[in-house]
C-alpha cells in the first residue's frame, strides 16, 4: 500500500537524520563508508548552506502547522546551524558554504568544488567562496523562522545575524566578499558589474527583509537606491526571462524564494506590479522548462488564489524518492537508486595517488519544504 504524504514526510526527515544532519546543518551529499568517514562528515559541502536554509523552511511551515515542540526545537538547532556558517569563519560577516568536523584536510576536499576554499578554524573545517545562492539559502530560512516560528529573543538573534551578513554587503555595494576582502566568484549583486537580473531581484528581497527583520533604515535606504539609481526593479521583473541561453534547471527555485519573500514585505502599488511580472515569469518558464516541484506552484498560488495546484505538483509529491528506495547497505557494484550512485575519485592521500571506490549519497532537501508548506496554505489535504 502507498505511504499517505504525510507519511512519506515522516520517512523523509528520518532519512535526513540517518545521515545528513549535523549540529543544524544539512549535508547534501555524503560518501558513506567505508569510504567515508563514519560521522559521515566525508563529501561535498558546496551547498549545504542552501540546503540548511531550505529546511529550515521546511520545519517553519512544520511547526506553524502543528505546533508539534519537537518541531521547533529542531528548527531552533537549524537556526543555530546557519548561525555557526558565520561563526566558523572566525571572521565578522564572512559566512562558509558549508562546515565539518575534522582537524585537518580530509582526502574529500580534493574532489568537490575548490580545494583552495577549504580553512581550519579550531576542531572545524569550512568551505569558502560562498555565493548568491548559499545567500538565497540562508535568508530563506532565517525569513521563514523569524515569520513562523521565532519567539522576540529568537527574532532578536535572527536579526543580530541578518544585520551582520547584510551590513557587510552593503558595505561592499552589493557584493559577497570572501574571508581575503575580495568579491566571491558568484557573490555579485553589485550595480555596477551586474550580469544576472536573478541578482537584482535577490538584492532587493534581501534588503527588504534585512530592514523587516532589524528595522535599521539603512537597508530600505540602498533598497530606494538600487532601484531609483539603477532599476532593479525592473530587472527583478525580468528574472529568468531570458531565452538564450535558459535558465539552469534550479534558478527557477532561486528566484522564487526571494521573490516570496519580496511580495510578502513590500505594500508599494507600482513596484509590486514589477514583482508580479517576475512572479509570472517564474510560474510560467518554471512550468516549460519541466520543474514539477511545488514551491514554484504554491509560492505562485499563495499570492494568485485562483492558480490551480497543478497535476503535476502532485504527481511529483506521490513519485520523488525521498530516500524509500535507499536499503540500510550501499548497492552492489554497478546498481544504484536515484539518491545513491557508485563513484571512483582519483586523489592523493600521504603523498601517493590513489583511486577510492566510493558511494554517495544525495537528500531530497526540497520535500519536507513542499509538503508542509502545502499544508500550512491548505494546498492539500492532511489525508493526501
């Protein structure tokens, strides 16, 4: 018989917990030993501040659904977790893509993103290079948290943090500046080198949100400026509206959560005509380009009550493979699920080259954020 959602919804976040959650952090992609480490620490950790936020999400809608306390003491973990990404830079306002355990370099870091952005602080090493991505992630989760679930001194810290990222951003005219003083190599929200209108649109939500959460009047100030001096605004409106080349498959999602947060905290008639053009934009090319995920569709319908849920919205909900699939051991040679693959890495370990026979394995960090936020606007019901 198959799982109702909200059972698959429960399998999922136990899936998570086996083996991508760590001190609030969620891991997107593990090698499992013994290959890797049995903290399960060893993998790629580019982007597990996205991830991190994206759950956070998640357990916010969650606990504003159900109030269920094991909820909200776990999205106050998550909450401390895209904390620490700041904190473990040993670096005011420098925040990591992603952070482990482990006192020193560890045969892993050779393989994903760059080793040079690996650094040692303490017991803890931390990837660098963060970008406007890593961004979306962490003020995604902080804006649902303070919304959703935070009490006044968990806002309090929410906004202590916001204040600390985005201060140094604006500072820096719009850019992500890494632990040297230097811009990220996609850290760039900057007017003067924009090259994305996805930038333009996630500096305005962020602005918008850092002067909701802080109330300090400087980030509404360079939101009016970036849109009075250089029309932000009307790039927002154009995000993902490109045609050639298209839109990487994910920065429909990547537009869409700033944008949530943009329609939510801006009461301006004109410049929401703007961010309702963008808002199509994303409802209509996410559709073509083939995303079925639903935080498109129900971003989209919290803001348009007439949209439809769309088919396949749910088709995705009942099929995704949010870890049912994933036996207790790693599959034979040459067999894997759509969350685990067989890989072989070519490293250098104590000097010598060495090829290791490895498994990894990936997270849905997507599902517990579709599903509940479809239950928390009463997109679908609690017996699908």
């Amino acid at each position: 018989m198959a799982k109702t959602l909200l059972e698959k919804a429960i399998a999922c976040h136990g899936f998570i917990h086996a083996r991508h959650y760590s001190e609030g952090q969620i891991r997107s992609h593990v090698i499992l030993p013994p290959a890797g480490l049995s903290d399960w620490s060893t993998g790629n950790h580019e982007s597990d501040a996205l991830a991190t936020g994206i759950h956070l999400q998640g357990l916010s809608f969650w606990w504003a659904t159900t109030k269920d306390p094991k909820v909200k003491a776990e999205a106050k973990e998550t909450a401390r977790g895209l904390r620490k990404l700041q904190r473990v830079t040993k670096t005011k306002a420098c925040f990591a893509r992603g952070f482990k355990r482990a006192e020193g370099p560890t045969w892993d870091e050779q393989m994903h993103f760059f080793p040079r952005e690996w650094h040692q602080a303490g017991k803890y090493r931390w990837v660098g290079d963060p970008s406007t991505d890593s961004l979306v992630g962490i003020m995604g989760g902080y804006q649902a948290y303070f919304e959703l679930v935070a009490d006044q001194k968990e806002k309090a810290e929410v906004a202590k943090d916001v204040d600390i990222i985005m201060g140094r951003i604006v500072d820096a005219n719009m850019r992500i500046l890494d632990v040297d003083g230097r811009m990220t190599l996609w850290g760039n929200m900057c007017p003067v080198v924009l090259q994305e209108n996805l930038n333009a649109l996630e500096g305005l939500s962020h602005l918008r949100a850092a002067y909701h959460m802080t109330k300090k009047r400087r980030y509404l100030n360079e939101y009016y400026r970036l849109i009075e001096e250089h029309d932000y605004h009307k790039k927002a409106a154009l995000a993902n509206a490109q045609a050639s080349p298209p839109p990487p498959h994910y920065d429909w999602n990547l537009a869409t959560s700033p944008l949530y947060a943009l329609l939510h905290y801006e009461k301006d008639a004109q410049l929401l005509r703007y961010y309702y053009r963008a808002l199509e934009v994303q409802w209509n090319g996410a559709y073509k380009a083939g995303v079925r995920e639903p935080f498109v569709n129900w971003a989209y319908k919290m803001f348009r009550p007439k949209a439809p849920v769309r088919k396949e919205t749910l088709e995705w909900l009942r099929t995704v493979d949010v870890g049912e699939q994933v036996a207790s051991e790693p599959p034979p040679p040459g067999g894997q699920t759509s969350l685990r693959q067989q890989r072989k890495y070519e490293v250098v370990v104590d000097g010598k080259p060495q090829a290791i026979e490895a498994v990894t394995e990936g997270v849905v960090r997507n599902f517990l954020r579709a599903y509940w936020m479809g239950r928390y606007y009463a997109f679908i019901p609690a017996e699908a």
